[in-house]
C-alpha cells in the first residue's frame, strides 16, 4: 500500500502528532519513514538569516533525531535531513516527494479549539494544494490508528472523486476496514429553481449513479462491508455530520485538476472538511500530467 511514508517537522505539538501517526502506518505497511524539517532561509532578514537559520537547523536536527530513535525502537527504518533553502517550504516538500518517490505525506494541523479550528496552517495548504501523492492531514490532538475499521468516501462523480474513490478502495481492502460511500445532493442547486422537483429528482439520480459505480469498484475489490447513501444539503455539513453519526476513522477524498490554476484549489467542500473534521482526512489528487 505504502512503501515511503514522508513527514515533514518543525517540532511543534501537530507536527508531533503527524509524526506519531507516521510511525504507525510505516509499521502497520512495513514502511520506511522520511522526515524533513524545511528551514526557508528568505523568511529571514538578512543581517539576522544565518543566527535564525543555524538556531532552527539545530532545533530541527535534535527533532529529527529523537524521531530517528522512536522509529528505530517500533522497527521503522527512517531517513532523516534539515533541508536549507531560498524555496516556499511547500515546494521543498513536494520536492522531495517527487525525487525520493514517496507514496503518502502526512502532515498536522492546528488545534481544535475557536479561530485555530479554521486555520490550517499555510505550509499544509499549500502542500494540499500542489502536492504530488496523498497527503493526510491530522490535527494536532486526533491521530489515525492504523487499526481503524472504518473508512469514508463521498463522491460526485468526477474524475478527482473517482481517483479519491479508488485510493480509498485500495486502503480499505489494505486495512480490513468498512467502507461507507456518501453523495450529497445540494439543495442550493435546486432552490428557486422552476420544476425544482425535477431538478433534484435528476441530480438524486446522478448521484445514485455516482455512489452505485463505487460500490462495484468495493464489491470488486472483496470489502467485508459496504454502506453506501445518497444525502441532502450542505455538501461539507452533510459529509462532516455522517462521519461523525458513523464513529468514521477515516474520510477520504478527491481534490481539484493538477493542471492550470486548477492546481492551486482544493475545492470548497474538501478545503472545508479538511479544516474542521473531528478525524483524519486523506486527499488524493488526480496524477501529474507528464
């Protein structure tokens, strides 16, 4: 399923939960761990960036190295670097993503608590947004047990939806897990509109269809259990009140093209469940156009 996990560190309490959250996939997949702390040298002043830079190498290699030592203590095999550069963080790790093949990003988020529950935290968007494989994201005080029994992914259709959908397929086949298939139909949609019950008759429709092709996918692959329905509402509301009604471990979706501006948008409805979900959520994007 995963053969190189990447997590990025600066040593702060979500990056703490990233990594234990890491360690614990490399072990259930028999995985290698590469941890990076990304030191942006530009985001300092000049009179001051070598003093800054040298205090965060070595913050960050005393980070890495007590991490080196908890992988070796549950049998991961870890590589370890301090990366110093003039690039966006982001790129740097995206980056290494792509030069050292690694399979899974997994990264932490803020706290849980009033304005912190909006804010993801530049580098993690910008890594969601450009990122070259899956990227799961944890907040800071909810970890992903690789024993989870549960796996969510809702889907409209769409070719993003249908990669999401066949990652989330192949983890929940890798796991042992349930997996629930969620479309939401939104009202906005149809609101106001003539023949409104024509309109959400055809998009329930759609979205029947869209859930039915993923369910096959499941069946296909032998899942022990599939719960799939079709939803009304508020597409991310809807999504985020399932998943908790369903103790969900894990939600799984789709983000926007990897092509254009496109790139740079996680869509609103992922962007929303990845900042407030109560748990994990892995976003798959569509590959890289060569």
């Amino acid at each position: 399923m995963y053969d190189e996990i990447l997590v990025p560190t600066d040593g702060s309490a979500a990056a703490g939960t990233a990594t234990d959250t890491a360690l614990d996939l490399a072990r259930r997949f028999d995985a290698s761990i590469h941890a990076i702390t990304v030191v942006e040298l530009s985001e300092s002043p000049a009179d001051v960036e070598s003093e800054v830079a040298e205090e965060i190498t070595q913050n960050g290699e005393k980070t890495l190295a007590t991490l080196r030592d908890r992988a070796a203590d549950v049998g991961v095999s870890a590589t370890t670097q301090v990366i110093e550069t003039d690039d966006p963080v982001h790129q740097r790790i995206t980056d290494y993503a792509r030069e050292h093949d690694v399979d899974l990003i997994v990264m932490g988020t803020h706290g849980r608590t009033g304005l912190n529950r909006l804010v993801l935290g530049s580098i993690t968007e910008r890594t969601l947004r450009t990122s070259p494989v899956p990227v799961l994201t944890v907040h800071e005080d909810v970890t992903l047990n690789s024993d989870f029994e549960t796996v969510l992914v809702p889907t409209d259709g769409s070719d993003p939806a249908s990669v999401a959908a066949d990652h989330g397929v192949t983890i929940a086949a890798a796991t042992d897990a349930a997996m629930h298939v969620v479309h939401v139909v939104d009202l906005t949609d149809v609101s106001g509109e003539f023949g409104g019950a024509e309109v959400l008759a055809a998009l329930e429709d759609a979205g029947q269809q869209a859930v039915d092709d993923v369910i096959g996918r499941a069946e296909d692959a032998g899942l022990r259990s599939v719960e799939a329905s079709v939803l009304s509402g508020r597409p991310a509301r809807a999504i985020l009140d399932y998943a908790e009604e369903r103790d969900v471990d894990l939600i799984v979706m789709g983000t926007h093209g990897r092509t254009g501006l496109e790139r740079y948008f996680l869509g609103s409805v992922t962007e929303k469940i990845v900042r407030v979900a109560d748990v994990p959520v892995l976003t798959v994007s569509p590959p890289e156009e060569q």
